[in-house]
C-alpha cells in the first residue's frame, strides 16, 4: 500500500475561539455539530499532543521540510500545549494563525524567543470587532510587537469592506509589516456591487505598488495563475485543476487522536483515517489518489459550463465544498464569486503583459 510523505501535521487545540467571525469556515461545523459531539475533550491537553507526536515520528513518513502546525479555534487559547511542544521539539519548524486577541506579554515573549515558529495574525475580524484595522492595532499592542520581532511572522488581511481596502492596505504596509497577504472571504455575502468595487481597489493598489517589487509580487494573484504560466511562464508548471491534495500531504490530528484528512473534513465522521491508538488506515485514501489522478472528472464535476472552467485561480476547497454544499466537488457559491472577481485582475494583467511584450519584440 503506498504510503504518502506528509509536509505537515495539523494540532487542532481548541474549539474555542475568542472572536465570532462571521465569515469564518467552522461555522457550518459547529451549526451542525454540538461541539461535545465532537470530540471528548473540548481542548487538547499536553499529554494528548506528546502521545500524536510519539505516534507522528514512529509511523508517518515525513517530508523533509515538514512543518507542525497548531490550529483551532484560536490556538494561543491552548497556549500551555503550543509552549510545551516547542520546548519539547526545538529541531522542528511550526505555524500558527492568531486573531491577536489572546497574545500577551508572556507570549509575545516566548514567541520572539523562540525564531522557529511563524505567526499569522488575522486582521478579518477588524471591521466586525474593530473600528478597523488602525484600532485593532490599537487594541492588540503585544500581537504587534510579536509580529514585528520576527520578519517570518506575516498578517493576513480577509478583506470585508472593500471600500476601504486600498487605504487599509497603506495602513498595514507602513504601519504593521510587509509581510502580507490579501484574501476575500468565501462563505460570505458578496454582492455584485460589493464585488466590483473590491475589483476596483484591488486594480488601484496594484496599480499603486507596481513599482515595489517585493509587495507587487506578494499581492498580484497574476503572477501564481495557470493563466499567466500559459503565457509565460512553464506550460508543466499548469494544473487545470487544483485542490490541496487532501489527506495526501498533510494530516490533522484533534485533540483526542482522531486522524483526518484535514480540518474541513472533520464535519463528517465517515472521513476520520484512524486514530492513533488504532492507527490510519490509508486505503481509505485510495479515493483521494483517484481524484488526484483524474482532476478533470471530479474536480470539473459541475463546474463546465463556467467561463471560468480550467481557470480558476484558487484552490478547490474540498472539505468547505462539504462543509456547506454537502457535496466535496461542489463550489460554494461565494468561492465562485471570489474565483471570477481575481480572474478579472489576472487577465487584465496577463493582457498588459503581453501588450509589453509585443512592444519590445517590434522594437528589436
């Protein structure tokens, strides 16, 4: 039975979070799901996350660039295990994500101590909490100072009033770090016009860092697009269809040793690969390696009548697919959305690209 190699294994710590994102992707699981049906444990303890590792190193294969990454919830919540882990197992690299509300100043130091984790601090809940992303600044001055202690940690900034993002993009890039990525939400209630003005912004920002190399190439989805590699860059390097190869590069581990294909997949309990007492069973990811090798057939399912088919820019988010359409290969309708509104910027720029091109071959 082939085995995968694993780049990364997920610790989900804690259901808890200490924000209520409207937009944020465990909803529908947890609209669905007592969280005490869920699992035993409402967060993972330290002995629980010894016992996955002990089971991690003695039967997975691993990449050698594996990565460990604590997940939930908000994971500084479970802040003991996230501690313990990294003192345990220095030789290792970690992530995690953070809303920034729960960092303080003992975290915020241990985690400038130890260079081996990278953070991303969340700024999508800064309309919904905040006043914005100036005044979420404000209120999280330890989440800053971590973020700006080491230049691995990044922000991300899920844009939710599209008006504003071009000056709060200024904001982050000057104020906070320049280290950061630009995400619509997906399961969000985009309207048309919502849309184009996002489309609008987003147009001025490029417009406006084209001469920044390193922000220009960070923020232009142009440049990392089937759609540009076409054109330009290695027709190999082409997907027509992408998804994260669930299961088949990276596990999640909850916090009683239930093993999954990934943390959207948890929804469903006919999903769960093992556990580390019994221990994964991987022809039960047989199936994934089907839909791996045939993109089309599955992945294609209901998206051929799309002006977009074959063109997507994003990557197929089987386990929300799940989550909310009850079917892994149907899109949800705002990831849709969010895919056609970052096709628009991408052929823009590949058509001015070329355009440049064309210009410099008539000149020689």
């Amino acid at each position: 039975m082939e085995k995968p190699i694993y780049k990364a294994i997920y610790l989900y710590l804690t259901h808890s979070c200490n924000s209520n994102c409207s937009f944020c992707y465990r909803k529908g699981l947890f609209e669905r799901h007592k969280k005490s049906e869920l699992s035993k444990n409402s967060s993972m303890s330290v002995e629980m996350a010894f016992k996955i590792l002990d089971y991690v190193f003695k039967n997975v294969q691993l990449h050698d660039n594996f990565h460990i990454f604590f997940w939930g919830g908000e994971p500084f919540l479970n802040f003991k295990v996230i501690k313990a882990v990294i003192e345990k197992y220095p030789q290792f690299r970690f992530h995690t994500n953070t809303n920034g509300g729960t960092i303080n100043k003992e975290i915020c130091e241990f985690i400038s101590e130890h260079r081996n984790i990278g953070v991303t601090w969340s700024f999508g809940n800064c309309y919904e909490r905040y006043a914005g992303p100036k005044d979420k600044v404000e209120h999280e001055p330890w989440a800053l100072k971590m973020i700006q202690d080491n230049f691995q940690h990044n922000v991300n900034f899920m844009v939710t009033k599209y008006e504003s993002l071009l000056d709060d993009f200024e904001y982050l890039v000057t104020n906070v770090t320049r280290h950061v990525s630009l995400d619509i939400a997906t399961k969000y209630n985009h309207t048309e016009v919502d849309l184009d003005v996002f489309f609008r912004q987003y147009d001025s920002l490029l417009e406006r860092y084209e001469n920044d190399p390193t922000l220009y190439q960070a923020i232009n989805p142009t440049l990392h697009s089937n759609l540009y590699y076409r054109e330009f860059g290695f027709k190999s390097q082409v997907q027509d269809f992408h998804f994260c190869r669930s299961g088949l590069e990276r596990l999640f581990i909850d916090m009683d040793g239930g093993i999954w294909q990934c943390d959207n997949m948890y929804v469903c309990q006919h999903n769960k690969l093992g556990t580390i007492d019994t221990g994964l069973d991987y022809s039960k990811l047989d199936f994934m390696r089907e839909v791996d090798e045939n993109r089309e057939k599955y992945l294609g399912k209901y998206c051929k009548d799309c002006e977009l088919y074959k063109q997507c820019s994003r990557n197929m988010c089987l386990g929300l697919n799940l989550e909310w359409m009850h079917d892994m290969f149907k899109p949800e309708p705002s990831f849709c959305k969010m895919c056609k509104v970052l096709y628009k910027i991408t052929k823009k720029y590949v058509d001015i690209e070329k355009q440049h091109k064309e210009a410099v071959c008539q000149v020689l």
